[in-house]
C-alpha cells in the first residue's frame, strides 16, 4: 500500500477512508508522533511509530489492547480500529518504514502537573489492570525482554561502553562527570542484582505508567479515566508495575502522594514480602533502564546530544533522591499491604 509524499496526508483517507477528518498532531512523546483525527461521525487517534519498525512489537500491543477491549473495565484502554482487510497497523511506505495505526478516541483530561489528588484512584487503576493482566493471554510472545535483562535489551551498552561514558567522558559530557559517575555507581548496584529478580511473581504488566500515559475524568479530576500507551507490555515480574509508578514520584515534598497510591493499588493486589523487599531495587532498576535507552537512543543518533544532556542531569537527580527516599516508601507500601483489603 503506497501512501503520499506526507503520508500522514493521506494515511487516515486511504486506509481508515471513514474515518478521514481534520488530523492535528499532540505535543510531546519520545518514541511516538501522535495526531487527532475528527470528522463529523468519528474521533480517533492516528499514532506513527518513530523509533522501532517491528511489526511483531506493535501486533503483541494491539493482541493486548483488544483483549483488554473484550472486557468490562472500570477505564478506559486504547482500542486499535481494524482496516477493511482486518489489519490493525500499516506499513508507511514513504515514511521510511514506519508503521501507523489508529485508535478510538477516548475522553479525557491529561493531569496537569500540580495535581495530585487522583494518585488514589491511579493507584487502585494499576492494580486493577494489574490483577486483569495476571490472566490476560494475548495469543502471541512478547518481543520486550523483562527490565532485569538490561545486558540483552541493549546490546549497544555494553559494561565496558558504560564504564568509558561514565567514568571517562566525552567532550559534550565532560560536564557531568559527577552525575555520570552516580549513574554509573547505580548501574554497577542493579548488575549485582539482577539474579534473585528472575525468582519473582512473574506475568503481564504495562511496564510504563506514569502520568504522562493516563486520562481523568473530565468531571472529576480525582478519578483516572483511562490507561494509555501499552507499547512497552511484556512478561516481567509483577512488581515492577508498581515499582514503575513509585519511581516517577521521587521528590514528592509530601508523603501523602506515594501513601495514596499504595492505598489504592493495595486493594487491588497483595505483593508477597520477597516482592515487597524488591521494590526499591525495581525502583532503581527502572532509573538504570531509562538512562540506557536514551544512551541508545544518543549512539543510535536517534537523538542529538541536549537530550542525553538533560537525561543525565534529571535521572542523576532521581537516583540521588531515591537514595534519600526508599526506606520511606518501603515503609507506605508495606503499611498498606498490610491492611485489611
């Protein structure tokens, strides 16, 4: 199928013709451009996959996606519109190989960034899906390796390639020696380990929760509305879905955020001590892993070198306050665990 010179031009008309409109792109998102696309009848959401061309990445997502679809859910997920020919996903042609898709629109508000009232109901949503994922069965093998396999799912970052970036780095980072050398610190801790993760609960999780992948309700900001972007689904240990979210609330001032959460992912799933005790090495695990995929991305010259800068400077922060937090949040997480469901 061949599309036009800008096949976001034309994409929604050829291959989805009844739901043609109006497209507008949304702001933000690493690894994916994402428009909005409304007619008189339909509104949808046409997403361009930007940094992969794996076909069976995206089909295991959209297996998924329409499972989860099947089901009555107290929120909403993103579900993929079939072609005519019964496709979910189209090769762009002219676009280099990449591939689109496009889903039903969900309503919804983004959180704004201040807002803090809805990690209750975001906590009791992840556990939720969570609880929902444990028995899911989408059909296919997941292409995503589990976060503990770092060494295999970034072959590009190897001991002695992160070592030389940390310890000895280039010109452009010759100004983050100290944050490097953190990073590197906690890059050398996660190695050790990694073993005993593999001993875990293992099963379906989303693997990337955070704010910037969910919904409220318009009405009421204190209730999650949906959950999106499934891209990165996979088998892994259980308790990296909430070890995800935990870890993207480092520097909260306030304890009350991280409490609310654990509450409500709490009544949902019972996490066993050995998972509970795991949690800060997730939480430190997920840090490790960002930072590699975005020194992927810099050697892979998917991105220029500002944005590992920046990476460097935040995930050096994270690290650093994760140090400062962990046994705080161990603590509100096993306290709630320990409630009566």
């Amino acid at each position: 199928m061949t599309e036009g010179h800008k096949p976001t031009d034309t994409i929604v008309s050829q291959v989805w013709p009844e739901w043609n409109g109006t497209l507008r792109k949304r702001s933000g998102g690493w690894n994916n451009t994402t428009y909005f696309v409304e007619n008189s009848a339909h509104r949808a959401v046409l997403r361009i996959y930007d940094t992969h061309r794996d076909r069976d990445k995206i089909e295991f997502e959209h297996a998924v996606l329409q499972k989860l679809g099947n089901l009555s859910l107290p929120f909403k997920v993103p579900v993929p519109v079939s072609t005519p020919a019964g496709e979910t996903l189209v090769k762009l042609k002219d676009a280099d190989g990449k591939f689109a898709c496009l889903f039903h629109y969900i309503e919804g508000d983004s959180p704004a960034e201040e807002e803090a009232g809805y990690f209750e109901s975001f906590g009791e949503t992840a556990g939720f899906l969570s609880a929902v994922l444990a028995d899911l069965r989408p059909g296919l093998i997941p292409v995503y390796r589990p976060y503990y396999e770092l060494r295999q799912a970034y072959p590009l970052c190897s001991d002695a390639a992160i070592q030389e970036l940390c310890l000895n780095p280039p010109r452009p980072f010759s100004g983050l020696a100290q944050e490097l050398k953190l990073l590197y610190a906690a890059y050398d801790q996660i190695a050790d380990s990694l073993a005993g993760l593999k001993e875990l609960p293992h099963q379906l999780v989303h693997g990337d929760l955070n704010a910037s992948n969910l919904l409220l309700e318009t009405s009421d900001h204190r209730q999650v509305a949906a959950l999106l972007d499934f891209e990165f689904c996979t088998y892994d240990v259980r308790a990296m879905e909430p070890a995800v979210i935990l870890s993207g609330l480092l520097g909260q001032e306030e304890k009350t955020t991280v409490r609310d959460f654990c509450r409500g992912f709490s009544r949902r799933v019972r996490l066993s001590e050995a998972e509970i005790n795991a949690v800060p090495v997730l939480m430190l695990l997920r840090k490790v892993d960002v930072f590699l995929h975005f020194v992927t991305r810099y050697l892979e010259g998917t991105d220029e070198v500002h944005v590992l800068q920046e990476q460097v400077k935040l995930l050096s922060e994270d690290v650093s306050q994760l140090t400062a937090q962990t046994s705080a949040v161990l603590e509100i997480l096993s306290g709630e665990q320990e409630q009566d469901c």
